[in-house]
C-alpha cells in the first residue's frame, strides 16, 4: 500500500466495514441486519483487493457475499413469521462485558505490537495453483462438500416444509 489512493481506499473501506457491522448488532429488523452483513462481506472484500489479496476477495464475494447471505435470507423467509424482531434478552450485560474485554484485548495488542513492515516483494499470484489443486488433487473431498452441503439444503427445506404438504397438489 504504497500509493495515496490505496491508503484512502483503505481506510474509506475499513469504516464502511466497522459501521456496517455495527448497523448488524444495532438495528431490532432482521431483514435489515441482513443487508448490513451483506455490506459488511463486501467491504471485507474490498479490503482484501486493496491488500493486493485478489483470490480471498474473490472467494469472500463468491462464499460470503453471495452463498451465506443467500442462505441466511433463505432461513429468514423460511421459517414461520413469527416475531422476527430483536428482543430484549438478559444476555444484554454479559454480551456488552464480552464485548468491552474483547475491544480492550484488541487495543493491548495493538499497541503493544510492533508494527515493523519489512522489505519484501509483492505475493505471487496463487489463484491458478489453488483451482488446479482443486481440480486435481482435491477433487474428491470438494464433490463429497457439495454434496454435503446440497443434502443439508434439501433437509432445511424438508424441515420447515408444513405438515400434510403434498408433492402434487391434484
């Protein structure tokens, strides 16, 4: 990240993340905290370009972006209607406290940390070595995934699926 407009493209991102993310925790509509992850994927994902990490951001709009926010939405429109607000919990406390030690963790190490940056050549690119392990030596376990994943898919819709619904209404 030599260049300015990288540097602004960064940081533009990294609070485009943090504010989205944050929208996720605050707002009570679940439809709308969805929205707010899905922002919150794809701004991860242009920090990963701005990192010159080309295939993480591609595998972060593909999987994220695209599979898990999709399968997200899918369970929401899925179940029964409900109340799908966010409720007042007694968890409210612990959560904040978690929270707190988490964000003072990070800080501590933060500043702790030396942030030296060394002088080193740019990545290679790696995209072309990972299809083709997964083409190649990998096949197998990554057809036995998508399959897993698929049978998972069909027992969700099996499941929420309403009692005495028939195949062919006649």
């Amino acid at each position: 990240m030599d260049d300015t407009g990288t540097v602004v493209a960064f940081w533009i991102l990294a609070a485009i993340t943090v504010g989205a993310a944050l929208g996720v925790v605050v707002v009570r509509n679940l439809i709308h905290a969805v929205v707010f992850l899905i922002l919150t994927f794809v701004s991860v994902a242009g920090l990963y370009i701005t990192l010159s990490a080309d295939f993480v951001a591609v595998a972060q709009i593909l999987i994220y972006a695209g599979a898990v926010s999709v399968l997200i939405l899918f369970a929401i429109v899925l179940t029964p209607r409900g109340d799908r607000g966010n409720q007042e919990t007694f968890l409210r406390l612990p959560a904040l406290l978690l929270a707190l030690l988490v964000a003072f963790t990070l800080g501590y190490v933060a500043i702790d940390t030396s942030w030296t940056i060394s002088d080193r050549e740019g990545f290679e690119e790696t995209a072309s070595v990972i299809g083709e392990s997964l083409l190649d030596k990998y096949v197998l376990p990554f057809e036995i995934a998508s399959v897993l994943l698929l049978v998972a898919m069909m027992g969700a819709i099996v499941l929420v699926r309403p009692e005495g619904a028939t195949e062919d209404a006649e």
